[in-house]
C-alpha cells in the first residue's frame, strides 16, 4: 500500500471523495463513524447519512454558496448513522472543481457526539442553532432564513428551554460543547 492511501485509510477523521454529492471513496473511520462499510458507501449518495431530506437540500444550498465563495465550506450539523441515530458532526469540504464545485470535492467528518449531546430539534431549530453559534443576530439569522427578527426571537427561546440555558451566552457554549 502507498503512503497516499495508507494515510486516507488510517487518518482519524472519517474521509471523503464525492463526485456530485455521491461517495466515490470514504476511509474507515468514516465507516465506523456511520457504521458502514466503506466499500458499502461507494457510489452512494451523501443524503444517506443527512438528518433528513431537507437537510441534503439546505445544507446542499448553503454548501454550494460556500464553494462560490471561498472554494471551501464548514459547519457543524446533525447526521444520521446506519441504523437511524442522529448525531453532531463537523464537517470540513474543499472543492476540487471551481467552475463545478459539486463536480469532485474532498470532506471530512469528525464526530462531536461525545461533546456535544443530541438534542431533539426540528429543521428550523437546528437551522438557528446553527447560525446562532457562528455569531449572527436574530435579524441576519431572520435574513438569511427568511423569517421575521421576531420569529428567531421564539426559535431561540425554544432552545434555552431545550437546552436548560439561561441567556444566549450559555446557550451558545453548551450548543458548541465548551465547558461552563
């Protein structure tokens, strides 16, 4: 075995080559991660592992506009192993293919689980959680989502109360897995 492979086999992040968002090669702490075979992940699509339908397509969106951007995108989000457990994941991408960035891109996973606990959100939830942890506004989250200032106002309460929060502050450390 090469050097080249025995590194993306063995690195201790779950790794990805995706052509147009399906799996053309994932390493085996990929595969543990999901708990999958890897040579079982090829040629899949990556909306097999997402929360939901939804999520492939927002997160799809938000991805592709990162591309544009910058020819890289991160985030931490929701995933979903074999057998239906959700959990958190950052997730890092480079786009291979400027002109096409969903052509041929490189990812990697790391699993927040042990850090971060799930807690059970809907799409739009976990959407302002989301931007609420890269330091947004209620009024740019309502921007970026479509919603009024207000509307962020109550999804973010809901999550206090989801997440035994006091104030945005331990909000946001308990949403990132900071210590308190």
């Amino acid at each position: 075995m090469d050097l080249d492979a025995l590194a993306f086999d063995y690195a201790p992040v779950g790794l990805l080559v995706l052509e147009n968002r399906i799996i053309r090669r994932c390493n085996r702490h990929f595969g543990e991660m999901f708990r999958e075979d890897p040579k079982t992940c090829e040629n899949l699509s990556l909306a097999e592992f997402y929360a939901s339908e939804e999520d492939f397509q927002v997160m799809g969106e938000r991805v592709m506009a990162g591309f544009l951007a910058a020819g890289r995108y991160n985030d931490e989000r929701v995933m979903r192993r074999r057998g239906g457990e959700l959990f958190w994941c950052r997730v890092r991408g480079t786009s291979l293919t400027p002109d096409n960035p969903f052509q041929r891109s490189i990812w990697s996973f790391a699993d927040l689980s042990d850090e971060r606990p799930l807690v059970e959100l809907t799409q739009r939830e976990r959407e302002v959680a989301i931007l609420t942890c890269r330091g947004l506004t209620s009024k740019e989250i309502g921007l970026e989502l479509g919603l009024s200032y207000r509307t962020v106002e109550e999804y973010r309460a809901r999550l206090l109360r989801k997440f035994s929060a006091r104030k945005l502050a331990e909000l946001v450390a308990k949403l990132s897995g900071m210590p308190l």
